[in-house]
C-alpha cells in the first residue's frame, strides 16, 4: 500500500526470525522457499526506498543461496523479480544480461514456461 518503511521493518523482522525447514515441506506447500521470496521482496524495497547499492548485493546474495537450495521455482523467483531488474535499474547491464541467461538457461532446464517467458521478455532489453 505504498508505506515501504513498514513493509521493510516487517519483512526484515520475518527473515531475522525465520529458520529454514530441515525437510522442503514447506517449498510443496508454499511452491517457493519462503527465504528467497521474502529477500526478493526486501530487494525492490530497498531499491524504492534509494539504497540501490544493498538492493544490487541482497538481490546477487539472494540468487546464490536460491540456487544453492536447488529448488527450481525460487530460483526463478529470486531472479525474475529481483535480481534482474534491479541490475538493469542500476544499469549493471553485465550482471543484468548474466541473471537473464541463469533465468533462461534454468526455467528451460526445468520446463517452467512462465519463467522462461518471463527470462525472454527481460532479455529484450539486454
């Protein structure tokens, strides 16, 4: 609803309590790591409130630990929403154009066709 200062004292407070489950249960259930999706949202937070520079490195920390978990679906969430565009916001368009390969490369590893339209849809501006 706009109020950023909230929604950021929120989510900090989630992640700073947050535990990842020893069994994925939780990944079936919620269909993303629940980790990844929060800091993706912390990512554009950070951003619309003006620190792009810890936008660019949560959103980078963010994508390694995703695909460190190598669950599929939230690697594509830590990157498509993310990742990506806050490289291209910055105008990091060497980190932008290597998010948008990793997100195509991987949503058709994994036959995910709304991330792989979603990878070619942000590779048009590469």
């Amino acid at each position: 609803m706009g109020d950023h200062t909230e929604a950021r004292r929120h989510t900090e407070r989630m992640l700073a309590s947050y535990v990842a489950p020893v069994h994925r249960s939780h990944t079936i259930r919620f269909q993303y790591d629940q980790g990844v999706l929060a800091r993706g949202i912390l990512t554009r937070i950070l951003w619309l409130q003006g620190f792009a520079d810890q936008a660019m490195r949560l959103a980078q920390s963010n994508a390694e630990g995703a695909r460190a978990t190598g669950h599929a679906i939230s690697l594509c969430y830590a990157l498509a929403p993310a990742a990506c565009p806050v490289a291209f916001w910055i105008g990091d368009l060497s980190v932008a154009e290597h998010s948008v390969a990793m997100l195509l490369e991987h949503s058709d590893k994994h036959a995910l066709p709304v991330w792989q339209a979603w990878g070619r849809s942000l590779n048009g501006y590469c």
